[in-house]
C-alpha cells in the first residue's frame, strides 16, 4: 500500500482539484434549533449532507474525503446526545456500506476506535473488510479522533520500533504510525457552521493545506457550497515556504527553485 511522506521537508504536487478534502462538518444543531426541531435531526440531515458530499466528490475526481464524525471532546456532551450518535453510526454503517461498495469508495475508520461498543467495532472492521479493494474516492471517518492523540499514538508506536535509536528522529520516521499514512494530506479544509477553529481535528497532517471557513450549516451543505470551496482552493497560491516566481509555470526567468529537500 502506498505510504504518503506526510512531512513538510517534500514539496507535494498540486492540481486544480484538490487530491484530498478534509471537513469538520459543523452546524448541525443550530440548523435543527433554527427550525425548533431537536438537535438529533439536524444530525439526521447531517447524514444526507455526508451523501451528497461522497457524490460530489466522486463526480468532481477528489480522491480522499475525511469526514470528522466525532471528535475525542465530543464525549462530553449529554449522555443522550451521545448515545443517539452512536445509534446513528450503528444504522448508518449497515445502510451505507453497499451503496458505498457499489461505488467505488473504500471506507476507512481512524480514532480511539476502542472507547466504542463492541457491536460498533465489529461493524467498523467488516465495513472496512468489505470495502477494502475499492480505489475510486478513499472515504475517511474520524470517530473518537483527536490530532493530539493521533500525534501521541505515532510517536508511541514510532519509539519502540526502535528503542537503541534516540534522539535522531526525522519527521518521514513518524509519518508511518500516523492514523491516516496511507493518504496524502489534506489539500483543502473546509468547516462549516462559522466557527473558524480545527477543534483538535487533524492537527500534523494541516500543517499545509488550504484553510476555507463557511458560514454554511452541515445539513445544507450541497453542491453549490462545495464547487464555492473548490472554486476558492482553485485561487490560491500555494507556495511551500517558495516565492510566487518560483512555481512552476512562474514566467520570471532566474528564479527556479533549488528543488533540494529541507534539512531536518
Ligand atoms: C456537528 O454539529 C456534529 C457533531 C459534532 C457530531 P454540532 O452538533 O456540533 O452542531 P452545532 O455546532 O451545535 O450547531
Ligand atoms: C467538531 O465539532 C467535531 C466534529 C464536527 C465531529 P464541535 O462542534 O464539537 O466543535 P467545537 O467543540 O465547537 O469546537
Ligand atoms: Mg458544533
């Protein structure tokens, strides 16, 4: 399987659709109290915003998507709010994986998955078994996820894979025992629901990518919200540490980067 760099000492290739999306899909209880409906609907049509971001993404060729479920915070809220939560992951799991195998998509799960209920785990494991050969959009789920955690759990595993080494580690050694290693970083961040923060979302692997806020609620986020995103990603710059006349296809003549990799 491929393992990506995820480190900032490569400059990664760029292309106009962003290879990866990533998204704290934010807002849905104040969609569900603006119409005075309880919070669990606006979860509910969170579900069918999740539907129609997958179809955008598999007709506009992104080829990652991850989707922050549920964060390692989000225990804290009221035990029914959280229970209802994890029902919904329960149905949804068992409703969505066909449809999502008949596309093409492979689902993945990263986070604390151990916190959940046995049940959960084993749908988990078998939706990602089923899944497993498909390569046309890798589908993320962030569930009891953290970036700190992430971060802690990969320099754990990266200690004692070698435990006479100290003290020369790299930032390629760490990326392996990342939670996401086997996807490129994300090119493109997106949050909806206003709030302009990355909530311990993923916090190694956004070192790089590009920040795109959006008053926009989760259940309403369709397919104009999402070409908006793109159609900003598509006007930024990204340089990499570079001067603008060093990019590739920059007209000014003298100025091409050295091309080396950064020293550690
Ligand atoms: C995001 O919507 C969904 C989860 C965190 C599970 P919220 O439930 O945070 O909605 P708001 O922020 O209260 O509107
Ligand atoms: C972040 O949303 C987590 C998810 C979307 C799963 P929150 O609504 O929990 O974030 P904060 O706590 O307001 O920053
Ligand atoms: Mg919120």
């Amino acid at each position: 399987m491929t393992r990506f760099a995820s480190s900032t000492r490569s400059v990664p290739t760029t292309s106009a659709v962003p290879r990866h999306v990533a998204i704290i899909m934010d807002g849905n209880g104040r969609w569900a109290k603006k119409r005075m409906l309880p919070r669990v609907a606006g979860h509910h049509r969170g579900v069918e915003a999740v539907r129609v971001t997958v179809r955008n993404c598999l007709e506009r060729g992104v080829e990652y998507l991850t989707l922050f479920a549920f964060s390692s915070e989000n225990w804290r809220r009221p035990n029914e709010e959280v229970s209802m939560l994890m029902q919904l992951f329960v149905r949804v799991l068992k409703e969505e994986v066909r449809k999502l195998d008949r596309n093409g998509v492979r689902l993945r799960v990263i986070g604390d998955l151990a916190r959940f209920d046995p049940e959960l785990q084993a749908l988990i494991q078998a939706s990602e078994q089923r899944t497993a050969a498909n390569t046309r959009l890798i589908l993320t789920i962030a569930a009891n996820y953290g970036g700190r955690w992430d971060i802690l759990q990969a320099v754990n595993r990266m200690l004692v894979s070698d435990p006479e080494k100290s003290g020369e580690w790299k930032e390629c050694d760490l990326a392996p025992y990342l939670a996401m290693s086997y996807a490129p970083e994300p090119d493109l961040f997106i949050r909806t629901g206003g709030e302009q923060r990355i909530s311990n979302f993923l916090l190694w692997q956004l070192a790089y990518s590009e920040l795109y806020f959006t008053e926009v609620l989760w259940p309403e986020f369709d397919v104009i919200a999402f070409d908006a995103a793109l159609l900003s990603y598509q006007q930024r710059e990204r340089r990499f540490g570079r001067t603008s006349e060093q990019l590739p296809g920059a007209s000014t003549v003298g100025a091409a980067s050295t091309g080396l990799p950064i020293d550690a």
